[in-house]
C-alpha cells in the first residue's frame, strides 16, 4: 500500500459515508483540507452530521456519483456489482477500501493509539478517548461504536494523538502503523477466515512487531502473552493481580452498573476508579485505558474523572429504558466469551429474573462455535434464540438455530421453516413472536437483555413499545 497515495488529490467520494467507520475518517480527511463528497442508501443521524461539515451527500448510489473525484473510498460491505464502486473502478482513479485508508491516517499521527483484543475494542478505545477529551487533549479519535461525549464514532482533532479501534477482522489492522498498541485479549474468533486459534494468535503477534513505540498487553490472558513474547518491545502490562504493572484491589460491585476499584500501579495505589459499565471484564478495560493515559502523561486525576464520566459506548450494555418494572438493555455481544462475561455480570446484579435474547450472527461462528454457545446461554434465567443473521455468508453450513436451542434446557424458540430465505419479512415476523412471548411472561423486577452484533436490538424496542402500551 502507497501511503502517499494522497499526496496531490483534492476530491475524494466515500461510498456509503454514512457507515461508522466512514464518519471519522471523513472527518479527519475534512479537517485536512480535502474536499470530500459522499453517498449512501439511507438517511440517518451521522449523514446529518456529515452535511453539517459541508459534505454534499448524495442518497442512492449511481455511476455518475464519483464524477470529478479523483480517489475514492469504500467500505468492505459495498458490493462487487454496486454501480458505484463499478464505475469508480471504471474511471482509473485510484480506488481504497476503507482499512486502506484507515491505515495511511494512522501513519499521519505520532502518537497513534491502536486499540486490539478478541473483545472489548469499542469500549476501551471509548474509555481512553473520554478519558482524554475529559482532560482537554484536543485528540482525534476512531472508534466501531457512538460514543455521547464526542457525538459520534469519531473527532478530528489538531494534536498528535489518534485513538483508533484496531479490528482483526481479514487481518485489517495490521494496515495500521500504531505507535502504541493495547491488546486486550486474544481468543478464537473469525476462523472463517484465520481457521485456527493459532493464526489468530500470530496474526495479533504481527500486530503487535508493527508497533514503533510501546505495547500495552493484558498478562492475565494467556494467548496474548504467547502473542507478545519475545518480542523484545517496550511493554506494559495490565491485569487481574500485582504480577502486573497496572492491576485493581478492593473491587466492589454496587447499585446493578456500579463498580469501584483501587488502580494500583508496581504496587502503589492511583486512588480509586468508579466505573459506571459492569462486570470485571470492564475492569480490564479501564485498566488498559489507565495504562494507555499515563504512558501519554495524563494526570490521574483527569483519568478519574473521564473514567467516572463514562457511561459506555453504543450497544454495550445501553439502558433503552423501562416499562412496567422491567429494565430493558442492549449489548453488542456475539462470540461466547462476550456473551460469557456480560451475561455473568446481568446475573451479579439485583433483577429477579434475566432474559437473554440471543441473534446468532453468521453461520460460520454458529457451526463452529456451537457448543460454547450453549454453554454460555445456560447462565441467564431465560434463553430466548431468533434466527441466525447470515449476514455477508451463505447457509452452506446446514446450521440452523434449532441446532443450538436443542443443546439448551428451557430455551425459548420459534421454529421457522428453513427453506424460506431470510428476508425483512421473515425476520419481522420473528422478531414480533419473540416480543409476544417475552412480553406476556417477563414480571416487574425482571432484566431483559438483547445480545448480537445484527439488529436484535430492534426486539428491546419492540418490547418497550408493547410494555408502554399495555394497561
């Protein structure tokens, strides 16, 4: 990849500007002085956001879009035969997916803060920007979910420092080139794509030697240790106990999201961290955040305060509210470790009953992981399963999510028939017997909680809407 591939363009047109890993982008490349346009298929809050900076946006993606510019952007998602993209490779300008461009910005920063781990990427990456837009760093800022602070998924700032989510997904992150890189954890996941945990583990490790400056490793995790030994790199560790640099003492939970903690540090005492997220795998997270702020030089008294102020980002463990004395949240967990950590924090906390409502997301995941999948869906009360997301992928995997709730005592489901393909309509259907089910039988006192990284959140709603109205 040419990171001066920039160097000389005036116009650039993103296809599907209005995607969460577009927006920031868009507005560093804004802030630099390009002239950007843009298109995408919906109206949404973000592509208000992006006309609000001067952006024209076009809605509908058609060949004559990408007309004067000359390099242009898109997502992974965009198609092969979208107009667009098919014209944009007509026209001999030069064309970048969207990690490509990710990358040639990162390289732009001294301080490039890259944020990696199996879990926990969106929420740590928030932590440490809240933590330094608290402290009045004038960052810029990358991240795979909306954090409130900031008002979106991303700011373009005039400093040297840039907080970026780092995704292992296809290998994307090792584009980047991070000055400081966090891992957070390392686990099996996209062995669609990586085939073994193995790989996975050396693909991080590759992560990890493109970083120029500092590595900021979580040592109670195994496979990450294995990833970052040897390296010979400047480190600093975090984790559960005093073997690390950067470790909690006296944690309490309190009050359902509250939890509070002693940051200690080779054994001398920070002071004490108020998390308002759950869960000790939160308590990681923010200790990644507090190892990445003081290695830039923050105070920590600035680090208490963006801690305190943290209410966690988009989709991780959000409150969409309560009716009738049931409380209904949102989190963004797909894999079973995810689903692990925030579904033994749903159960830590004072709620009579906890229904999870799961989206299996991708057949592949769903196959191979079927088994921990069960597994983790045992915690909660009640285990409710839609249809599994395919997503980008075909069912040439012969899994079904009846599959999975036969490997689950009690677990709630609704047959559907399988050779029907997976449409809007479908899904709505669906989506609508779940919400019945779980609004005739959930009680005042109960959690309800909708699990996947698709659109099962559209349930909580859905659920929400229905409670409101009933007498």
């Amino acid at each position: 990849m040419d990171i001066n591939i920039l160097n000389g363009k005036k116009h650039i047109h993103f296809i599907g500007i209005g995607g969460s890993g577009m927006y920031p982008l868009a507005q560093i490349l804004h802030s630099q002085g390009y002239y950007l346009t843009g298109s995408d298929n919906n109206e949404t809050e973000t592509l208000d956001a992006v006309r609000k900076m001067g952006i024209p946006v076009f809605i509908g993606q058609r060949a004559e879009n990408v007309e004067g510019a000359d390099l242009i952007v898109h997502t992974a998602a965009i198609m092969e035969d979208n107009p667009e993209l098919m014209a944009a490779r007509a026209s001999g300008v030069p064309v970048l997916e969207r990690a490509e461009l990710l990358g040639i910005v990162t390289s732009w920063f001294e301080r490039a803060v890259c944020v990696s781990g199996t879990h926990g990427k969106t929420t740590a990456t928030s932590m440490i920007t809240q933590i330094l837009y608290t402290a009045g760093v004038d960052l810029s800022a990358y991240i795979g979910g909306k954090l409130p602070c900031i008002g979106g998924s991303g700011i373009a700032g005039k400093s040297d420092i840039l907080v970026c989510e780092s995704c292992e997904f296809e290998d994307h992150y090792l584009r980047l080139f991070p000055d400081i890189s966090v891992i957070l954890n390392i686990d099996a996941d996209h062995l669609d794509y990586f085939g073994t945990l193995e790989n996975v583990i050396a693909s991080f490790r590759k992560f990890a030697q493109n970083t120029s400056k500092m590595l900021i490793v979580n040592k109670s995790d195994e496979n990450t240790m294995k990833a970052v030994e040897g390296l010979g790199k400047p480190m600093l560790t975090f984790g559960r106990d005093s073997s690390c640099d950067f470790y909690p003492e006296n944690v309490k939970h309190e009050n359902g999201l509250l939890t509070t903690y002693d940051a200690m540090f080779r054994g001398e005492r920070l002071g004490r961290i108020t998390l308002h997220v759950a869960g000790i795998h939160n308590v990681l997270n923010s200790l990644a955040a507090v190892a990445a702020a003081h290695y830039l030089g923050v105070e920590f008294a600035a680090v208490q305060k963006g801690l305190e102020d943290f209410r966690g980002a988009k989709r991780r463990f959000e409150k969409l509210g309560s009716e009738k004395g049931v409380t209904v949240v949102d989190d963004y967990a797909h894999h079973p470790t995810e689903l692990e950590a925030t579904l033994r924090a749903a159960m830590e906390m004072d709620f009579r009953k906890v229904w999870a409502i799961f989206q299996p997301f991708t057949f592949s995941r769903t196959k191979l992981l079927l088994d921990d999948f069960a597994r983790v869906l045992q915690i909660p009360d009640y285990a409710v399963l839609t249809d599994i997301m395919g997503s980008r992928e075909k069912n040439t995997y012969g899994i079904f999510t009846r599959h999975l709730a036969e490997k689950i005592p009690g677990c709630i489901w609704f047959p559907q028939d399988e050779d029907r393909e997976w449409d809007d309509e479908r899904k709505y259907a669906n989506f609508s017997q779940i919400c019945d089910y779980v609004c005739e039988n959930v009680q005042e006192g109960d959690l309800v909680i909708t699990l996947g990284c698709g659109d099962a959140y559209k349930i909580a709603k859905m659920i929400l809407k229905k409670l409101s109205e009933e007498v």
